[in-house]
C-alpha cells in the first residue's frame, strides 16, 4: 500500500522534471513542501514507534 504509494509520488514527481514543471517555482515549492511532509509523517508514523504504540495508534 505504501510503497505504491511513494511510487506514484516519485513517478509523479519525474514527469514534473522531465516536462519542465519546476519552472513554475511557487506551484513546485509547494509540491516540495507536501512531498516532505507525506515523508515526514511515515517517518513518525512507522520508524519512530513510542513502545509498541505507533503514531496512529496513539491518536
């Protein structure tokens, strides 16, 4: 699940470089800063546990 996930994501973000989107700096900037956050938040969520509890446990 998310591994095609992050798949897409990183598909998507190529076809952005190879068609020329990061011209568009304030659209690419704001990918950029959603990208990061998708990562961040499976870093917390999966590689981070706080015992056996994950991030989506605990909420």
């Amino acid at each position: 699940g998310a591994s095609m996930f992050f798949i897409c994501l990183f598909m998507h973000v190529g076809r952005g470089l190879y068609y020329g989107s990061y011209t568009f700096l304030e659209t690419w900037n704001i990918g950029v800063v959603l990208l990061f956050t998708v990562m961040a938040t499976a870093f917390v969520g999966y590689v981070l546990p706080w015992g056996q509890m994950s991030f989506w446990g605990a909420t």
